[in-house]
C-alpha cells in the first residue's frame, strides 16, 4: 500500500532534498573559513609544521593552479581527511544505493515498501560502518610520522620603532630549541629585508580588504588572490556587509619554506597575529558579528611569490 504514486513522489522529493543538502554543505564548507591561492607546483602539498604553527597544515582547497588530481604529498607528510560523514569510497558506495533507489522509484517499483526502505537504510550505514573499519586500520598501518619544518623564527612584537618580530633567526619551541628538519626547507635564505615586507603586508592587505580598496589589493597580490578577495567583497556588499579589520599586531612567525621556481620565488610564513575584526551593517553600522573592543588571535600560512627583481606578491593563505 505504500507504493502509491503520491508516496513515491514525496520519497523522491525528500531523497532529493537530502542530497542536495549534502552537496551544498560541501561546497560552503570548501568556499568559507577555507585557503585559497597557489603556491606553485607545492599547492596541493601540506606545508610543514614550524613552532609559529605546529601541526602541518592542509593543502590549498580553493585554486586556479592546474593538476590537483596528480598532485601527491610530501615523503612523510599526512594528507587531508574527507570532513564530509559520506565522503571517499563509503560515500560513492551509499551514493549509488541512494541512485539505485530512486531509479526504482521513476520506474514504479519503489523502494520495495517500508521494509524494504528501512533495509536499505540499515544495509547502507552498515556498510559505511564497515567500509570506514577497513579503511581506518589501513590508513594505521601506512601512516608515516609528519614532518616537522621550521624554518626562519621571529619573536613576539609590533611594527613601529625595534627589531620586527619577523627578523630573528634561530627558531625555538617552547624553552629549548627546535628539531632542525631533514635538509633545508628555507632554500631560498629568507633575508630580514623580506621579512619586514611580510609583516608590513600583513597589515596592508587587512587594512585595504577593510577599506574596500580594490586599487591598493590589486598592488598587493597576485591576480588570483584579487579574484577571491573581490569575491569576497562583492559577496558581502550584496549582502548590506562591510568587514573591518583594525590593530592588527604580529605576535609570532616563522618561514616554513621557500622555494625557487624557473624565475620565481616562493615563500611561505606562518603568523600568529591579533586583530579587531567585524562585520557590519552597512547603513546602520550595527556591529553583526564580532567584537569591536576585544582582539582576536589568528594563525595562518601566507604564501608571498615575486618574479626575480620584482616586488613580493600574497599569493595564497592557509588556515593554520
């Protein structure tokens, strides 16, 4: 009695809704509070711990850079997790059972009544139960310990008058000293001057984003990361949203790597920085979210690119 045609029309509909929710939940989730950018062939690689961000951060999610499906990790390095419940092979699995569902419903067979939909539910998380046991003892046995990469050190303090937080050499965990990573992740010999110029464009990119200054961004990053900034930007103004960032201060850094790429450099700086920042109506200026009296911390990995004899570009950040 259930295989009515009004039943299986509401079935289809609500198993419609249901993947379509799971969709869209993956795509917010690659699009907000994710890393965008590129980093050049190391992209879609982790980047190394250093004592500024001690876990290895994920690849890049969002990114122009082709060749993502054949990029492999680093020797030793671990890879990303699927965050979705019904993600990798256990969700292509309970994908095609939920196909095979709904075909059955277009042909007018159903689901075979509601025991035959109960079984098809509990078969389905049986499987992904199992598939996910299997998997997890495989991925035991093959993990590999993650590399540690430190590089170049600076310690806490603020642009203005002294030493920049991003000039100290020697990097430290904690009260003794880091482990040196195998060979040298800081290829290029980060020098001070380069330093400097990464905490100063900190604080401008903030602060142009802030102020909405599409001319100063464009100075400031490559055309990729314009791209998602003015993105960004549009996206809130549709919105009636304006995002400010202020006192923005450098507690903490170190360069996890850089490279050389034909005639381009690389380098990649992790900072642990506080900051002002909120979100507001645009007309009232009522603060929607965030606290315009209490700084936030904040660490990430800021990837700055510049050609041989040119000024340094952000061309990626990470969430460290």
């Amino acid at each position: 009695m259930f295989a009515s045609r009004g039943f299986r029309l509401a079935s289809l509909f609500a198993m419609l809704v249901m993947a379509l929710s799971m969709v869209s939940v993956d795509q917010a989730e690659a699009r907000r509070g994710g890393s965008f950018g590129s980093r050049g062939t190391r992209t879609f690689q982790t980047a190394p711990a250093t004592p500024t961000s001690p876990n290895v951060t994920a690849p890049v999610q969002r990114s122009m850079t082709p060749g993502q499906t054949n990029a492999s990790p680093r020797p030793g390095a671990q890879t990303a997790q699927p965050r979705s419940m019904f993600g990798g092979f256990g969700g292509s699995l309970l994908s095609g059972i939920m196909l095979g569902g709904l075909f059955g419903l277009f042909l007018g067979h159903g689901f075979g009544g509601m025991a035959g939909l109960f079984g098809l539910l509990v078969q389905g998380v049986l499987i992904f139960f199992v598939i996910r046991f299997v998997m997890g003892m495989l991925s035991r046995n093959t993990r590999q310990p993650a590399a540690a990469g430190a590089g170049m050190n600076y310690a806490s303090g603020s642009g203005g008058s002294g030493p920049s937080p991003l000039s100290g050499l020697g990097g430290q965990r904690g009260s003794g000293p880091a482990r040196a990573p195998r060979g040298n992740p800081d290829e290029l010999g980060v020098k001070p001057g380069d330093l400097d110029r990464f905490e100063d464009m900190l604080r401008e990119v903030q602060f142009a984003f802030g102020r909405e200054d599409y001319s100063a961004l464009r100075q400031l990053t490559t055309p990729e990361m314009m791209s998602y900034l003015s993105e960004e930007l549009g996206e809130n103004a549709s919105r009636g949203l304006k995002n400010e960032v202020s006192e923005v201060k450098l507690l903490k850094g170190d360069v996890a790597e850089s490279w050389r790429e034909g005639n381009q450099d690389y380098a990649t700086a992790a900072m642990h920085y506080t900051s002002i920042d909120v979100t507001r109506d645009r007309e009232s200026g009522r603060v929607v979210e965030g606290d315009a009296e209490v700084a936030t911390e904040t660490t990430e990995l800021w990837t700055f690119v510049r050609t041989r004899g040119s000024e340094w570009k952000l061309s990626a950040i990470q969430q460290a």
